[in-house]
C-alpha cells in the first residue's frame, strides 16, 4: 500500500497538480482513470492498481481516495482535472503534462 501511495503521488506530483488543494480532508493522492495513466504513458501504476484488485479496491485499500472517473465527460468536471488541462494548455503542452518524462 505504501510503495502504490507513493508511485499516486508522484503520478500528480510530475504533473504539477497541487492535489492537496483540491482535497485537503484525504491524505491518499486520487486514482487516475485508465485514460490518464494512458496518456501518460504510466503502464507500470495501471500494473500496481490492477494488483490491487482494481481502483475501487486500492480505494478501500488507501482509506477512501478519491478515484478519477473514467468517462471524460464526468472527469472533466472535476477541479483537479480543469487545473490538469489549465496546466497543459498554460505550457503549450512542453512538460510533463503532454508525456512523463
């Protein structure tokens, strides 16, 4: 659980994605959707969530994180995601935001 923890902070973290601004009350960093870890070329986080039964399971595993809805219309929504894309769009889509570096 610690080393999955660590590898959903650092997913945000390399992304520039203040994720404690959007849920201070939950100390476990938020489960991507398989878009996300996709786009990001993350197949080695989609492995470690996957070994956890999947992201409800790492969710009830990590005390309740918050897990990024799959369908982009509702992701969307979600201000961590409009201030992923805000990120993306501010850099012309330069950093780590368009690929992992």
């Amino acid at each position: 659980e610690e080393n999955i923890q660590k590898e959903l902070q650092s997913f945000w973290d390399e992304l520039h994605v203040p994720i404690h601004k959007f849920y201070p009350d939950n100390p476990a960093p938020p489960i991507p959707s398989e878009f996300l870890l996709n786009h990001f070329k993350r197949n080695d986080l989609r492995w470690g969530i996957a070994q956890f039964g999947g992201r409800d399971s790492l969710s009830h595993a990590l005390n309740g994180a918050v897990i990024i809805p799959g369908k982009w219309k509702e992701a969307k929504e979600l201000e961590i995601i409009q201030s992923l894309l805000h990120l993306i769009d501010s850099d012309g889509g330069d950093s780590a935001c368009s690929t992992r570096r």
